[in-house]
C-alpha cells in the first residue's frame, strides 16, 4: 500500500513562493503518472498539475500555468511543486496523488498553504 506524505506548506505573503514536496513509499511510486491537487475551504479538489512517468510530460490547471512548475525524482520517490507569484486565491490544503483518472492512493494528510498579508 502506498503511503503518501507531504510537506513545504506554510504562511506566505502574496508574491511569495512555496516548494511543496510529496513522498511515497514504496518502490512502485516511478509507475505512475502523479499530480498535485489543492482544496479550498468550501470548494471541491481540483487537479493543480501532473507529471508524466518519466517526468518529461507535464499539464497545468489554467490558474497554475507560468506560476507552478511540477517536477519528480523517481530514485527519491518524490514529487515536487514549486509554486510562485502566489496569490490570495491559492491557499488551500495541497495533496499529491495519482494523476487523474487512474485509481487514488489513499490520500495523505496534505500540506497547507495559505497566503496572506
């Protein structure tokens, strides 16, 4: 079963930027295309980003296009989203997870983001 853990959230000011990271165990991890998805209080999940296997195929949402960069290291197991020019609009909890339409991990805890003056 795989485990996913995630990390680099926290309290910036609009402008800033952020480098979250996402961990799994286990060594199938390099199998699957992954993504980054956010929750906004009060919103569904939405998909922020993904990566292909070999990381050289990536997509955006349109908010996340020339802000966010997504990225893997398959022999870490470890998938990263460098976001900047944060902005009011993008707090919310982040979580990594198969990109979309495969079947979910169980989701981990998430990292939150919040950006606030």
């Amino acid at each position: 079963q795989v485990q996913l853990v995630e990390s680099g959230g926290g309290l910036v000011q609009p402008g800033g930027s952020l480098r979250l990271s996402c961990t799994a165990s286990g060594s199938i991890f390099r199998l699957y295309a992954m993504g980054w998805y956010r929750q906004a209080p009060g919103k569904q999940r939405e998909v922020v980003a993904s990566i292909s296997i070999g990381g050289i195929s990536t997509t955006y949402a349109d908010s996340a296009k020339g802000r966010f960069t997504i990225s893997r290291d398959n022999a870490k197991n470890t998938v990263y989203l460098q976001m900047n020019s944060l902005n009011l609009e993008d707090t919310a909890v982040y979580s990594c997870n198969r990109a979309p339409k495969g079947t979910y991990f169980p989701w981990g805890q998430g990292t939150q983001v919040t950006i606030s003056s």
